[in-house]
C-alpha cells in the first residue's frame, strides 16, 4: 500500500470507510508534520513508487537500475543521476512505462491527453487514487480558507468530459441551451470552458451554484461577462486552478461577485501540484501527492530565489509512473511560510517555458509586460503577444475602442524599449482569445519557435 506514515503504516483495505474519506484524514495529519517528518513521509511513498516502476516496466528497469544496490535497496546518492523525463520520452515510449498490475486501491486507471508544446498531446495513464487525493488536498485548502464543502459547486472541465458525466449524480450544462439537465438538484454542476461566459454564468444561476473552481483564465471571463450583466449573483468562493489568477482578475472577483478566491497549480498529466497559502500567498506543494524539483540549466537543484524548471514526480501515479517528469513551467522557490506548514512554498510560478522569447542574437527570456500597459495605450479588455519571427512580435487583443482612440504608436516604442531592440510591431484586432487544446491562455506565447519545432519534428520523421 502507498499511503503511509513515518511512525505507522495505514492500510487502506482495512478501514471501514471510503477512499476519498481515508485520503482527507491522512491529509489531516500530513499537515501537521515537521519538515523531517513531512520529508521521511514523502520518501517512503517515493521509495515504493520506484520499486514498482523497477519491477513492472521495462522503461524504468534499464533507466532506474543504477538507482538499485544489491537488488532491492535504493541509493539516494544517485537521485540527480535519474535523466529527467522529457515530453519525448513519453510520446516515444509511454507504452513501456504502463505499470499492467496496479496496486490494491489505486485503480481503476484512466487515460488523458495532454497538449505538448507544438500542440501535439501525449497520452498519459493517472489512477483514481491519484484524482481522490486530489479532490482531499483540494478541500484541505478550502479548508485553510474557513470553507467547508457542502457548498453549490459550478465545475469547469472539457465539453466532452461534461457529456461523459453520470447525470444521476452531476448537474450539467448543455451546449447551446440554458436548460439545466442531468440531477438538478445535484450539489455538482459541470459546464465546458469551450462555452461563452454568458453562457456559464446563466447556468451557474438556475444552479444557485455558490463556489466555482475552473481555468483562471475562465474565471477572470466569468467575472468580466458578469459585471456587464444586471442580475446579481453571490458567490461565497471562486477558485482559479492551472495557474495563478491575475492581479486584475482577483481585484474583479472581489468586486463582482464579493467572492473570495484562490489559485491552485495544477496540470493535467500531474493532477494538484500546489495550493495558494492564506497567509503568504505562496504555493504550498501538496508533499503528500507529489515530489516537486526546481531545476536548473545544468540539471542542479535550485536555491530559493533562483527560477528553474519545474520537475515532478506523481506519487500516485502508479498506472504509468512519471519518474521526474519536466513538465514545462519555470518557478521559483520561496523562504518556509510563516503558517508553519512544513510544504515547501513555491514563491512564483512563471508560466511555460515555450512562453519566452529569444530573439536574434539574444538570449532567451520570459517576456513581462504589466497589463496596465495594454489597458491604458490600446484599451484592451485581453491581450496577447505573440513572438512571430526573428525581430517581429504581434500583439493580439481585444478592445471596445475604435483606432482613433488607442495609440500604436506608444505600445510599439514601449516594447521596444522594453526589449532594447528595434522590432517590427503587428497589431491585431480579435474577437476570442486563442486557448491552448487544454483550455489555457498564455499572454506571451512565441509561435516562432514553435514552427520552428515543427519545422525540426516534420525533418526527423
Ligand atoms: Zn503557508
């Protein structure tokens, strides 16, 4: 059994309760551990993990062999020398990293897709146990915000996820009509984030839904589409999951809804990675669920203060382990939080890696520009920059104010400036913000790279 102690060993097959129930309660007390208490915890389900993956896969009985002394006993010397696991080596090899025998409670396993950086996705294998200690490190941080969960819940997920669930049990929204379907009585409403704020915010209300938890990206829509429209709805408590809410979205959802709201770093292929701490702001790393690293260029951990990649290692995720997964984002490492909580605290997270920008002769770098910027020089309710070439970006965005009334001119010089080169500036109008296939919105996104990936991927094959 994975789940267990440093002082006791906890079989799930012998409580008499449910998983989900099981799960929260050792959540409960995970939370009170020390750090040494916290690190022995997270290495004794890490211990397991990578005897499984040595036994069950070929994968990793090559990869993980010099990890094994005399058989069975693991050396944490060579942790590092562990190759990270790239996106590649999924595409090219995830069927010999399928574990075919699962361990007593963890199934049964799913298979979900994930958009690569070229936005070709990859297939990766999760188990239930993954997603319900998901669901109770969820609500062990609506608990840090005095939320209990016996609230209305409006569920933003996927248009085909929203049709494949049991309409017994969810609420559902249906595409194109305001009617409600599936049990409304149901606490649960699931709606698509493909659908209009408009849309999701009509359903939300025949719901009386009280909390929403979905895309920030979605959520910042809802509010936007929310403070246009005259009915009034109260929301007790928005959360914003794959990645921090903006600024600007918080400030909207404090004033729209008089909601509080909070960000949790989650992502598809690793389920909850972190959840926003009530005292710092920082992001508590769920230890309990996941072995998270921040590396550097040369694959050396880094300290707090540096930014590195983000490496992580499922420990649930025993359908297809995921042994130092990289899984495209930069952050970086914040001093311990003053809650007291011993899980590490990721002080920021900044985005995707194929968010930066290198442009001829420079080096690469993550392209900040306040949004305050693109709101007061081009009126721009959403905006984007796209890197197109060597010397060229565009600036996607979307504003009500006719030409006359925003000004090119002063946005072009300003990142000019702002990236000390003489670079040829598009502009242009759109009505819909690109999303990625996963539902996510990226402010900086460089398509030049991209093709040039492409353009790389269509020469080795
Ligand atoms: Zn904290």
């Amino acid at each position: 059994m994975l789940i267990s102690g440093p002082n006791e060993m906890i079989s799930m097959g012998e409580q008499q309760e449910t998983t989900q129930q099981f799960v929260t309660r050792v959540l409960a007390k995970t939370e009170t551990f020390n750090k040494q208490e916290l690190a022995d915890y997270q290495r004794s389900q890490l211990a397991q993990l990578l005897r499984l993956a040595h036994t069950e896969t070929a994968f990793y009985r090559k990869r993980l062999a010099p990890f094994f002394r005399k058989g069975d006993i693991l050396d944490w010397q060579k942790w590092n020398d562990i190759p990270v696991l790239k996106r590649a080596d999924i595409k090219e090899h995830g069927e010999t990293m399928i574990v075919k025998n699962l361990p007593k409670g963890h199934g049964p396993s799913y298979e979900t897709a994930s958009s690569g950086t070229t936005g070709t996705p990859i297939t990766v294998h999760g188990t239930y146990l993954m997603l319900t200690a998901g669901t109770a490190a969820f609500a062990r941080a609506c608990r840090w915000y005095g939320h209990v969960n016996n609230d209305r819940y409006c569920l933003v997920m996927n248009a085909a996820q929203v049709e494949a669930l049991d309409r017994n049990v969810w609420a559902v929204g249906i595409e194109g009509s305001d009617r409600l379907e599936g049990n409304k009585s149901s606490s649960r409403l699931a709606v698509s984030w493909t659908w209009s704020a408009e849309h999701i915010l009509s359903l939300m209300e025949q719901h009386r839904s009280s909390c929403f938890s979905g895309y920030a990206t979605t959520l910042e829509n809802v509010a936007e589409a929310q403070m246009k429209r005259c009915a009034d709805i109260k929301m007790k408590f928005m959360v914003g999951v794959s990645m921090a809410l903006t600024p600007r979205a918080r400030k909207l959802v404090t004033q729209v809804f008089n909601a509080r709201t909070y960000s949790a770093y989650t992502s598809k292929e690793v389920h909850k990675v972190a959840h926003e701490c009530p005292v710092s702001g920082g992001f508590h790393v769920n230890s309990e669920l996941v072995l998270m690293e921040i590396l550097d260029d040369s694959d050396k951990p880094c300290a707090p203060g540096e930014t590195g990649r983000v490496i992580i290692t499922p420990l649930f995720g025993t359908a297809q382990p995921l042994i130092r997964y990289e899984l495209g984002d930069l952050a970086t490492w914040g001093e311990p939080c003053p809650c007291g909580r011993a899980h590490p605290i990721i002080a920021r997270i900044d985005g995707r890696i194929r968010n930066q920008f290198q442009f001829a002769g420079g080096h690469r770098f993550m392209p900040g520009i306040g949004h305050e910027a693109f709101r007061d020089l081009l009126k721009a309710d959403q905006w984007q920059v796209a890197q197109t070439g060597p010397l060229d970006v565009e600036v996607r965005f979307i504003s009500p104010a006719s030409d006359e009334f925003i000004d090119k001119a002063a946005m072009t010089d300003l990142l000019q400036k702002s990236y000390s080169l003489n670079l040829n500036v598009a502009y242009r109008r759109v009505t819909i913000m690109p999303l990625t296939p996963a539902g996510k919105f990226m402010d900086y996104v460089n398509k030049y790279e991209m093709q040039i990936d492409a353009r790389a991927n269509e020469n080795a094959s």
